[in-house]
C-alpha cells in the first residue's frame, strides 16, 4: 500500500498545477508532520492530548487535519507543544530568491503624504 501512495504522489506531483499548489503547502505539510510525530512519539490519543490542554479532541483533530482552513493560534500551538514535552519556536526566514525592496516605514510614508498635500 505505501508503494502505492508514492506512485500517486509522484504521478500528482508530475503535474505542474498539483506541483506549484503542492509546494506553496509544503511548510504547512512539514509542521502537520512536525506536530502528528510529537503527539505519537509522546504515546498519546488525541483524547488525552486534550485533556492536557484543556481543549476538546474534536479540537485537536482539527488542529491536525486541517492547518491551512483553521489556523491556530501560537497560544495553541504553544499549548500543544508543551503538553508533548515540547517548546514552540517560531522564526522568519528570509527567502532566496527574492530580492529586497527599499523599505519604508510608517512615519515615511506619511511625511511623504504630508509633503504631497502641502505643495
């Protein structure tokens, strides 16, 4: 059956519309990962993790199917983590391919603003 699962993803994967949707969700796809390998490593039901932190396993279901339509909160997330024995780090990356714009901040942009009213 797993071979079968791999034949799938790489015939999906072969196409370009499933491949750019699929690499759009891969960060997400790699914490569900994360978070469903926590939970199992820490021997625990979806019941039991939310008793832990006070949640329904309804609650906990969602949170570990559906992370792109019911984005948690870092406060759950923290939660969560911590129940298994673990600490939430979140962290901004900067991309590669991406080249960086000139910045502006907010009081700029509003001088700007003011100066353009003014003449």
């Amino acid at each position: 059956m797993r071979n079968s699962l791999k034949d799938f993803k790489a015939r999906a994967l072969a196409r370009p519309d499933v491949r750019r949707e699929y690499e759009e969700l891969k960060e997400e796809f790699e914490l569900l990962d994360e978070i469903l390998k926590a939970r199992a490593e820490a021997g625990l039901t979806q019941a039991e993790l939310a008793a832990r932190i006070g949640t329904t396993q309804s609650a906990v279901a969602r949170l570990e199917t559906a992370m792109g339509k019911h984005s948690p909160s870092i406060g759950t997330l923290k939660r969560y983590a911590s129940a298994l024995g673990y600490r939430l780090q979140v962290r901004l990356v900067k991309e590669q391919s991406r080249t960086p714009r000139a910045t502006r901040t907010h009081s700029d942009t509003a001088v700007g603003s003011r100066k353009a009213h003014a003449q």
